[in-house]
C-alpha cells in the first residue's frame, strides 16, 4: 500500500511540473483549437520563458493609424498596423497593404506541429490567390533558426514572401497567444476572420474565399 501512494504521489507530481510547464510557455503554445477569440487588453500572453524582453513598442502609436486610439484585433475591427523585418533585415509595413487589398497575417514558426500540418493549405490557398491576397507569414524568430525556417517553407513548396518578428511587437499588438495564429483581413482593411490555434482545411478555405471576394467587390 505504502510503494502504491508513492507511485500515486509520484505521477500527480509530474502532471503538476507539466501543467506548470504548460501554463509558463505563455505566448510559445502551439493550439490545434481554431477560433478562440483574440485575449481581451491587459491580458496578452507573456513571453516565452527566459527570452529577452521586446525592443519594439508594444502597440502602434495613434499617429501610426491616422489619429485616435490603436484599434484591437478582433473580428469586425480594422486590423492594427504593424512592422516586421524581412528575411534581409529590410522593414516591411503591413500599412503598405491595408485597405489597398484583402490580407491574409499568419503567426507561426517552423518546430509547431500545427503549423506545419496547415501549411499545405497555406501553399494552396497562395498558388491560388496570390495575385488577389497579400500574404503576410510571420515568423517567430524566438522559436526558430533562419536555416530551419528556409529548409522547412522549402519542403512544403512555399516560395512567397515571410517575415520575421524580431522585437515580438507585432505578436504583442495582436495578441498572438497561440501558434499558429491567421488573421484574415478584408479588402478595405476589417479583420473578417480570426483564429487562434490550428483551422480546418474546409474552414480555412472558405475564409480564403470570403476575403478574395472583398477584392472583387471594391474593385481592387
């Protein structure tokens, strides 16, 4: 009787250091859950255990977004802007696509197994609508190398652009708790979908459609 509680005692010890495990990963989880809605303010995701603190502003400044308060990243709102690095160290601004064509703003990296089981949709969808959808892939460099990433976006044929996250302001600003995190963006500029955690390949197709279809409907 006395070995059996120590064996009970012993397991309830491990589920504890993984829950706890589980419970500071914060902002690295991987989720296979889609569309939870998007943290409310004051409650974005820590950072990963142990990394450096960002270097960038946490939100966009309100003369970033043409006077006013930075708005949220939910569904129904007009997306945030945001700055991330390109592979060569350039600045790309999300401003330069918003409201100009539909966005298609994707949080992952290359070790989550939920990113990589909906990256073939991603490649799909891309051959299919990358001349009507700017795709904005952004990495978490935290959680990644440049040579792993390459090597993976290559063995799934991926061959448009990315981007890398370098400060964690972008994923701040839209509150990325899970990965991979899709925000699917309407032409003139309305976030119309969001999921946090893996999609369905049905799911995602049909938001794909939905914002392609705010192209042909303003003209764009």
């Amino acid at each position: 009787m006395v070995g059996r509680a120590l064996r009970v005692k012993g397991l309830r010890v491990v589920f504890v250091f993984f829950l706890l495990l589980a419970v500071l990963g914060g902002g690295g989880g991987c989720g296979a859950r889609t569309a939870s809605p998007a943290p409310s303010p004051g409650n974005s995701p820590s950072a990963p255990s142990g990394s450096a603190a960002p270097s960038a502003p946490s939100t966009p400044r309100p003369s970033d977004q043409g006077g006013g308060e930075a708005p949220q990243p939910v569904e129904g709102a007009r997306a945030p802007q945001v700055t991330v690095a390109t592979p060569d160290g350039e600045s790309f601004s999300l401003q330069d696509v918003l409201g100009k064509k539909p966005v298609f703003l994707h949080f992952f990296y290359s070790r989550c197994p939920y990113c990589r089981e909906e990256m073939g949709e991603i490649v799909s969808a891309y051959r299919t609508y990358r001349d009507q959808i700017a795709f904005v892939l952004v990495d978490a460099p935290d959680h990644d190398s440049p040579d792993r990433l390459r090597e993976f976006l290559a063995s799934v044929g991926y061959d448009g652009p990315y981007y890398l996250d370098l400060s964690r302001g972008a994923r701040q600003v839209y509150r990325v708790g899970l990965f991979p995190t899709s925000v699917f963006i309407a032409a003139d500029g309305t976030i119309v979908r969001r999921a946090d955690g893996a999609m369905f390949s049905q799911e995602m197709a049909k938001a794909f459609q939905a914002i392609a279809q705010t192209a042909s409907a303003s003209g764009r």
